[in-house]
C-alpha cells in the first residue's frame, strides 16, 4: 500500500462518527491480534526460545533442587539485611 493510499485511509476514517471510529479501531486491533496470534514466524521463535530452558548446565548436579536454592536464598537474604543493619 502506497503512503498515498494510506494518507487516504485516515482521512476518511478522521471524517467519522466517534462511534464508528472507535468500532473501525476495534475491527482493527481484533484483526492486528488474530494475525499476530497465528503468525508462524513468532511461533517458530517462541519454541526455538522455549527449547533453550534448562539447557544450561552449571555443573552441579542438584543446582535444580529446591531445597539448596531455598538454603541459598535465605543465605542471601540473611547477608543482606547484615549490611542493612550495620
């Protein structure tokens, strides 16, 4: 589409009615979103990204285990509020 033709568009889309402009908005964006939603490109990607979790390895075989994250965590928090109280 030419700038042209789209300078056009939006001249007449300005000369309507509020109502109509907000249900050509509406139409719009419901479309924008569909298209988006469906595009094959962004699905590729996102499941090329998703198959990236958990691929790192940090060498530590129980680096995934919740308890040692917790024990960590509260380690952490702990040194914090060391310094904060200082």
């Amino acid at each position: 589409m030419s700038t042209d033709s789209l300078e056009e568009i939006i001249k007449q889309a300005e000369a309507l009615a509020p109502d109509e402009q907000l249900r050509l908005i509406a139409h719009l964006a419901e479309k924008a979103r569909q298209s988006y939603a469906s595009s094959k490109p962004r699905a590729e990607k996102v499941g090329a990204f998703r198959q990236r979790f958990g691929s790192w390895d940090s060498g530590d075989a129980r680096s995934a285990d919740n308890e040692k994250i917790d024990e960590a965590l509260a380690r952490e928090y702990g040194s914090a509020r060391e310094v904060t109280e200082e």
